[in-house]
C-alpha cells in the first residue's frame, strides 16, 4: 500500500499517529494564519500590540512547545490531540 505510506511515514518517523499529526500541524497553521495578519496590522500601526499571542515571543514559544519532540513527551501522547479532536467535532455537530 504505497499510498497509505505516504500518509503514515512522516508521523510514524515523528512518533505520531496521522491524526495526532494532522491536528498539531492544523494548529500551528491556524495559529500562523492569525499572527500573520496581526503583524501586519503591528507593521502599519507599530502603537498597536499584536493580540492573541501574536507578538514574536509568544510565537517562538509556541513553535518549541509544538516541536514533535516536545509533543511525543507530552502527558498523553498522540491520543490526548485526537481525543481532544473528537470532543471538539462532536460538539460541533451536536449544535
């Protein structure tokens, strides 16, 4: 199965599940698509602070929390990521 090897090996060679994978990745993504627009708004108005965790500290911060690595120690593992996951969907789809 060539093709499901594509999407296991790199979360396999980081000790992920592709789930676990999948929702770490979505969350640096999405936490980058707001710190993007907000340092832009920071460039053109340099008074205004960017909110949400935005500012490059807070960023770098993130970004060694999130380190595959940091992530394979964490309490409970991958699973904690997809239970999460699953909580957040079915509620989603409860509404």
């Amino acid at each position: 199965m060539p093709i499901f090897r594509l999407f296991t090996e790199h979360p396999r060679e980081v000790g992920e599940t592709y789930l676990s994978h999948a929702a770490a990745a979505s969350k640096i993504a999405l936490k980058f698509a707001i710190a993007a627009p907000m340092q832009l708004l920071h460039a053109v108005f340099p008074f205004i602070k960017p909110p949400f965790g935005s500012d490059t500290a807070s960023m770098k911060s993130f970004l060694r929390k999130m380190s595959p690595k940091r992530r394979s120690k964490s309490c409970c593992g991958g699973n904690s990521v997809e239970v999460t996951l699953h909580k957040v969907f079915s509620r989603l789809f409860l509404l």
